[in-house]
C-alpha cells in the first residue's frame, strides 16, 4: 500500500517544476490530486496524462491571490472525493530583482500578494475541512532565503520569512485539531524557472550552473528531491513532526 493510499491532496504550482514532482510522487504512493495553477495547458496535460496511467488527478485553473476562486477550487476537491487531507503551499512568483530602493510598492504587492497571500488564502479554505476530520498535513514552501539573506530579489526573500512564520504560527494554531504544518527550504534546484534564469545569464549557462553548484557542497537539486521530502512531510511518517524546518539544499546553508 502506498504512503498516501487514498489520501486526497492539493498542490498548487502544481502544474510543473517542484509541483509537478510533488504530484507525480503523491500519485505513486497512492493519493488523489488536484493540480491547482494558472498554467492550463502544462496543468491539464499532466492531470491527463497521470489519469490515463489510472491515478485520480483533476486540474484546476485558479488564481490564488482571488479568495473566490481559492474557495470554489476547494468546494470542487471536497465535493468530487468527500474530504482533503493534504494541502501543499508550492506556488509562488520570484519578481523583480532590484535593490528595496529601486522597488515599487505596486512590485512589492504583487510578490506579497502571490506568495504571502495566496498560502494564507488556500490555508484559510483548506484547513476547514481538515479540522472537521480532525486531521491534515500542510506543506509551506519557504526557501533557504527565508533562513539566510542574499543580495538579490528582497520581497522575494521577504515572502519567504513570512512564509516560515505562518507556518510556525500555524502549527501551534491547528495542533487540537489533528492538523500539522511544516515548511519546506529548497536550495537551488533545476526546474523550468532555475534553467530559464542560466539560459539567459550574461556569462553564458555553463558559467551559471558552475557557479550556482559552487554554492551547494553536494550538488545542485531535482525537483524529485524536493518532492520526497514534501512527501515525507505530508505522510503519517511524520505524524510526530509539526512546525518544522525541513532544509533541503545540497548543503548550502552549512556554510
């Protein structure tokens, strides 16, 4: 039997990168998945294509910063399998890349409003659910910028410690309920965004890369290996676990 046999779960950013791996891992340990993101075409492709390997996938086109749609993507997933046991905070938007002086405020809010507000949106709806069974996982995506600071992306960076504080916050908020929250701190890790970032490097994508796997003792990450320990997470393997910190980054932060 699988680590999450018939266990229902949300990832949003679902669609591809760290979600997409996410929800293939959850699929193959036996959970139903809605795939919630705004990329429909990547979306709808992998819900087909894991539903025709005979998983329970759905995609679901919302916009996480919009409580309306959070609510009614929700209403859907509880409506279709009767309950939700998991939910995986994973999206999340970079922007802009300057100095906190160069930044707009209209800038700032729109990071904030995808990663800050958005994990407290789908929070806020997903967790009903949970505290009416009286059980749930939830998975925060935060980063080893939420941990550490960098001289690049501040509301990013930003977003992140906001995330990891929420998550605290709310695992000691939920624990009467059955319910546990964690984060998730990925190093750098080789998705579509990460790949696009060395593609367009000004001194080439080998320089990118050798200079990011400068940074990871280890190696530079795959998706799957941030998955497996979203996994872990959000499994019964970790019913003892709850306001945590899992740091998933080749060693990054060690130094």
């Amino acid at each position: 039997m699988g680590r999450l046999q018939d266990k229902v779960a949300i990832v949003t950013g679902g669609a591809r990168g760290i979600g997409g791996a996410t929800v293939r891992r959850f699929v193959e340990e036996g959970a139903k998945v809605a795939i919630i993101d705004v990329l429909e075409d990547d979306g709808e492709a992998l819900a087909k294509e894991l539903c025709d390997g005979g998983a329970e996938a759905i995609f679901l086109k919302v916009d996480i910063t919009k409580e309306q749609e959070v609510q009614a993507a929700v209403d859907k997933v509880v409506k279709k399998w009767g309950r939700l046991d998991i939910l995986v905070n994973n999206a999340a938007i970079t922007g802009v890349n300057k100095f906190a002086h160069e930044v707009t405020v209209e800038e700032w809010d729109k990071v904030f409003d995808v990663n800050v507000k958005g994990t407290f949106l789908c929070t806020k709806y997903a967790v009903r659910p949970m505290m009416e069974q009286k059980s749930g996982a939830i998975v925060n995506f935060s980063s080893i910028y939420g941990l550490i600071g960098n001289d690049d992306i501040p509301p990013y960076h930003a977003t992140k410690g906001a995330t990891l504080m929420m998550s605290k916050t709310d695992a000691i908020c939920y624990a009467p309920y059955g319910i546990r929250v964690n984060a998730v701190h990925p190093g750098s890790t080789m998705t579509e965004i990460f790949m696009k970032c060395a593609d367009t490097y000004p001194r080439g994508k080998q320089a990118y890369l050798d200079m990011m796997k400068e940074k990871h003792p280890l190696r530079l990450g795959e998706p799957v290996d941030v998955a497996n320990c979203v996994l872990f997470l959000a499994s019964e393997e970790a019913r003892f676990v709850t306001g945590a910190s899992l740091v998933v980054d080749g060693g990054y932060t060690t130094q």
